[in-house]
C-alpha cells in the first residue's frame, strides 16, 4: 500500500427505481462509509463517489407502473435515496445521478475512444420484439414461464421465484410486458464488447495479482475465467440512456452495465468541478488507489467488465481491491422489494428518530462479509440494548457522573498506576493498532469487536476499582481511576468514529475538547483540570414496543403474500447405535474453488481446505447454488467417507446439506467463523 498516495472510495450505484433497504446499507454503503470516516481520521487523501444509475429497464418499469414519466420517477427516486443516505451519515464526499449531463458527454467520450479504437465487435442478432408496441425489448420487458421452476412470472433474465438465470429464449410462453402479446424474433446490431480478447490478461492480473481479494471474490472472478469469456453487448434498443454515439445507431443506447461504472468517473469529474480542482488525478494517476465496494451480485462487472473497459480505454487506472460482501436476508427470508419484504431507511428514519447508529452497529456486528447473514429485530434489539447500552453506555455515563459529582466537572490529575491501572492502559494503547489494522484488511465485523473491548475493558475497569466507595477514604485514587476512565472515553469515540458517528459527536461533545486524529496507540487525549460537558445518556434503550411496531409491519407484509403449504417434513429415520456415530469425522472446510461439472447439471467440483489438506468434492448442489456464490463458504463436511469416483473425478468426502421438504439443499454451515479442521461434536 506504500507505493498510493491517495484513495479513491467507490460504492455501488443504486438503481434509482425504488427506495433502498437495510441489504444495500449492509452490504455496500456501511463498509465504504466506515472504510471512507477511518482513512480521513487516518489524515489519508480520499474521495468518496457515489451516485443514483437512473437508466435501464427497472427504472423504466417503474415509471410505467407509477403512471410517471421516465425522468418524473428517477427524480423522486434519486432524491429519496440521496435523503436516506445522508440520514444514516454515510459521507459521500459527492452523490452525483447517471441522468445529469456531465455523466452522458463522459459515457459518450468513454464509447467513442474505444469504438475509434476498433475496441467493439458490431454484429446482427435476432431479439424479441413487441409488433403491438413497436419496439425491441430488453430482457425485463419479457415475462414467461420458468423453464426450471415452472414459475409463470419469470422475466427474461431471471426467475425471482427459483433464482434461476435465464435468457429471454429459455422462457416458456414469452409475453411483452408492454402489450401483453407474444413477441417476435427481429434482426437488430448492436456493439459488443470482446471479453474473450482480455482473458488471457485477466487471468494474469487477476488471479496471478490479486491473490489477496476475499475469497468470495477471488473465487467467482476465477469461476467466471475458468467457464470462458465471451462478447457482451454494450448498446441496447432503448429510448432511454446514453444515446450511442456512433453512425447508425438510432434509437440505441449504451446498456446499463457500460454506462453506470463510468458514472464513478463522471462523480468525480462533477465534484471536481464543484471544488475548481482537477479530476484526473483520481483516475489516471497510478499512485491513487482505487477501491469498488459492492455487493457480491456486482463482483462480475467491478472486476472483470469494467476492469476491461478500463484497460481497452488505456487512460485509467485498475481497482487495486474489491472488497465485495453477501447478501443480508430479513427474519429468515430473501429480501424481496417485489414482496416488500424489506426494512426501508427512509421508513426507519421515520420510525425511529435519533436511533441511527443503533442500526449502523447492528448491521456492522452482523455483516455478510464471507456468507450470507440475517437480520431480525429481536437480535437487533439485543445486540444495541445489551452492548451498546449496558456496556458502552454505562461505562462512559459513570465515569462522567463520578467526574462530576467528586471533582466539578473538572479532569482529575492522576497519581501512580497500580497493576490493574496497567492492564487498562494495555488495552487502551493496543486497540488503536487492532482496529486499524482490521479496517484496513476489510475486516469490518473484527473492527468493530476491537472497538467494543475498549468499552468492556472500561467497564470492567470500574466495575473492579469501585470508585464511588473509594472517594471517602482515597480520593486520589478516585482521581486516577477516573482520569483513565475519561481518556479510555475519548478514545473510544475516536474509535467509535468511523461505525457510529452520531453518538461519537454526542460523546465528543459531553468530553473537553481534544484532537480528531486517528489514535496513534496512546491514551493520553485530556488535560487535568478540563471541563467536561453536562452527562447525558450515550444510547438509550429500545423498547420492546418500538420492535413491535416492526414486527407488525413484517407479519402485515406476510400475511399479504400468499404462502403456499409447504410438503410435509419426512419421519425420522431408524435409530443407530452411538459407537456407530463415533465412526464419523465431520470437520469444517472451507470452499476454496468451485465449478460446474461437464455435461451434468446437478454437479459441482469443489477444492476444500479441511486445515489437515486440500481435497476434492463432487458434490450435487448445482440445482442450488452457483459456483462463483460459495467461494469462501464454511461447510460441515463428512471427512472420512471413502472416497468414490464420481464423472471421472475422485471425491474426497461428502458435504453435509440440510434438505428441506420442497427438496432444496442449504449448507449446514457453524453460525460464526471457525478454523478449517474444526471437528463437529
């Protein structure tokens, strides 16, 4: 990292055709907010861009269901999304929009170099076209039948219902979204984009280069690589977007997926104006780093399409790190905007006023960092009630009421340490170092629990020294008691910082004043004899009627989508002696690699690292769960079965699944990370 100067900090653009949900905060807008609030407490350049992608075909859908024009719905789309984002504090240093004019004239640049340059293949293929409507229809204007599931409402590049991928020529029974008739197969042209050229070098830079990027992505890049590139167009027959600026392509506009990468740089390009500074440093000077954070349904455009798209230009930079999460389901359920199924931010802001760092945490502590993860308000509730509230919140409100009441408002001088005086200030100058060093390796969930250790070390600090029944007899001891209990506070809002900014400014203000600096592993931050502020309550608690009220709103949700009777659960089976169980060595591995088995479509090849060896697994979960998804899962896996030859592949083991009533196969998976090897008892 020593060879960058400066960061450049992207986070996904949100579609702008509905509100965003708690999966959006969790998985991409936390992370880079937390990763952007460290490195400016860090004193590092950055530059946070962000921005609304305001073309393609869900927009436009919903334009037409809102009975809206196209620009009317990203408008109020935009403006809500932006307003949500700055309620939860997340810093974007600019939130631009892919509809504003700066984003077409650099969209249009970006396509025209590399189409000058001979970059493009254009070739003729047939598509479905509406008669009635007179008009091509991209993939989400197509409705059938699954091929897969059976589903009647599966669009044309997937089945919401089995998650299935699909090609618009897959589905059964196609209909127009626009007339509701069958469409037509017509010749049209549009401009590919070669990605079969780039394989070669992609497999270079990638996966020889970046062998430190999480193995969620390092896996699904490699997957990707491994099953062959092939051309993807970059233009569509829409009316609306980036008109492609090129001889004969009326009525054609560059596809979503170009356009909407390139709005990072046009961000910039807007900030950049706003500032009277330059912008191309940012993106063309090889001592900027750039990172994309996404979540793990973007990983194939971040760092293999517009990595491409970068290098074809030739003027830009690469991402040096994608740090890219899983997905965050709700209650036990995939979040569903269709479904409703969701907590929306600008509904939670509403809902509970003042309380957005008691969601900042909750997301924060519970990640999908390397697998997917739940959310449910009862743990929410918990987790902000029992950590926040009785741990960090009752250590800081102590040691500011004792101050205080014992010495008026004012920092005691401190006196000699004693032993247990040593063991707080080891933590207090260690912490610094662990948080950082977890931030800066993307572990935000680790970051998180380092941050918290200076708050249960506080806690347990004045737990054990008792201060209030010392004062009588000791009050210089009182004194250093509580002048490190106030120096372990300013700490812990510096730490605090980048996670919960909010109550971090709340805590600052109740401190005297002192630095804004990132902790260089020390915890000297207050003068003796400063004033602190009037004491208030850090986090007050969350009622379980303000749960309630959530809950309510998830079970009416619930109850308005029909829920078909699940099968029937299958007996248990007969009893086997324990000696017979004992026989069995289950372990924990890890998914290192996976990949589809040739000519079978129930089969994946998995490499497995079991802490003892790296084994290979036929396993049939193809039906499931793709390949480029379970890189980096933990699995329970069957270790001494013995081994089978399975489609000329020798399978070392077995994965254990839980299998529901409806047939579909979950891993059984240990709730929290655990060392590779790890035996099942």
């Amino acid at each position: 990292m020593s060879q960058f100067k400066r960061s450049l900090i992207t986070a996904a653009l949100p579609y702008a055709n509905g509100p965003v949900h708690i999966g959006h905060l969790a998985g991409v807008y936390l992370p880079a907010d937390i990763y952007a609030r460290y490195k400016r407490l860090k004193g590092d350049e950055i530059l946070f861009v962000c921005g609304s992608d305001e073309h393609g075909v869900p927009v436009t859908i919903r334009a037409k269901k809102e009975g809206i024009s196209v620009q009317e719905a990203v408008d109020k789309y935009h403006a809500l999304i932006r307003d949500s984002f700055e309620g939860f504090g997340i810093s974007f240093d600019v939130y631009s929009r892919t509809s504003a004019p700066i984003h077409h004239k650099t969209a249009s640049d970006f396509f025209q170099k590399m189409d000058e340059k001979g970059d493009f293949l254009i070739q003729s293929s047939e598509q479905y076209f509406d008669p009635e409507a007179g008009q091509f229809l991209a993939d989400r204007y197509i409705q059938g039948t699954c091929p897969k599931c059976g589903f009647e409402n599966a669009y044309g590049d997937q089945c919401e219902s089995c998650g299935t991928t699909l090609s618009p020529a897959e589905l059964l029974m196609p209909r127009s979204m626009l007339s509701g008739s069958a469409p037509v197969m017509k010749e049209t042209k549009h401009w590919y984009l070669p990605l079969d050229r780039y394989e070669a070098w992609l497999r270079e830079w990638i996966l020889e280069g970046h062998k430190e990027w999480k193995p969620n992505v390092y896996g699904q890049c490699k997957s990707w690589i491994e099953q062959g590139l092939q051309p993807r167009a970059v233009t569509r027959d829409l009316d609306w977007g980036v008109p492609v600026p090129s001889a004969n392509a009326e009525g054609k506009v560059l596809y979503v997926w170009f356009d909407a990468p390139i709005g990072y740089i046009s961000a910039t390009r807007e900030w950049a104006e706003t500032k009277g500074t330059g912008w191309e440093k940012w993106w063309k000077d090889p001592e900027t780093r750039l990172l994309h954070f996404i979540g793990k349904d973007n990983i194939v455009f971040h760092c293999i399409i517009f990595p491409v798209m970068l290098k074809a230009h030739g003027d830009f930079i690469l991402p040096d790190n994608v740090p890219a999460n899983e997905f965050l389901n709700l209650e036990g359920q995939k979040i569903s905007t269709s479904r409703n199924w969701a907590v929306w931010l600008h509904e939670y802001l509403n809902d509970m006023p003042g309380r957005q760092d008691a969601l900042r945490y909750a997301l924060a502590a519970s990640a999908p960092e390397t697998k997917d993860n739940d959310f449910t308000w009862k743990e929410f509730q918990a987790r902000y009630n029992n950590e926040l509230a009785d741990i960090a919140g009752n250590f800081v409100n102590r040691a500011l009421v004792l101050t205080q009441k014992y010495f008026d408002g004012k920092v005691p001088a401190r006196g000699p340490f004693t032993e247990t005086d040593q063991e707080l200030i080891a933590v207090l100058e260690a912490a610094p170092g662990l948080v950082s060093e977890n931030l800066e390796n993307f572990r935000l969930r680790q970051a998180l629990a380092e941050m918290m250790q200076v708050a249960r070390a506080g806690n347990k600090y004045l737990a054990e020294t008792e201060p209030w029944k010392l004062y009588k007899t000791d009050p210089e001891r009182v004194g250093t008691i509580l002048n490190l209990g106030l120096q372990a506070s300013a700490l812990l809002a510096l730490l605090m910082e980048p996670f919960l900014p909010f109550s971090a400014e709340k805590l600052r203000q109740m401190l005297p004043p002192f630095h804004t600096q990132w902790p260089q592993n020390k915890f000297e931050f207050l003068e003796a004899e400063s004033k602190i502020g009037t004491p208030e309550i850090l986090f007050a608690k969350i009622s379980d009627e303000e749960i309630q009220v959530q809950m309510d709103r998830l079970e009416q949700t619930k109850s308005q989508n029909v829920i078909e009777t699940p099968p029937a659960i299958p007996a248990i089976k007969a009893d086997v002696a324990f000696p017979d169980f004992e026989k069995m060595d289950i372990r924990v591995a890890t998914i290192l690699e996976a990949e589809s088995v040739p000519k079978t479509k129930k089969l994946l090849k998995l490499l497995l690292d079991t802490g003892v060896d790296r084994r290979t697994v036929v396993s049939g979960i193809a039906e499931f769960h793709s390949p480029e998804n379970i890189v980096g899962q933990q699995v329970l896996l069957l270790a001494n079965l013995a081994p089978r030859e399975i489609k000329g592949i020798m399978s070392q083991g077995m994965i254990l699944m839980a299998k529901n009533p409806a047939g579909e196969l979950a891993f059984a998976s240990p709730a929290n990370w655990v060392a590779p090897g790890s035996s099942v008892a």
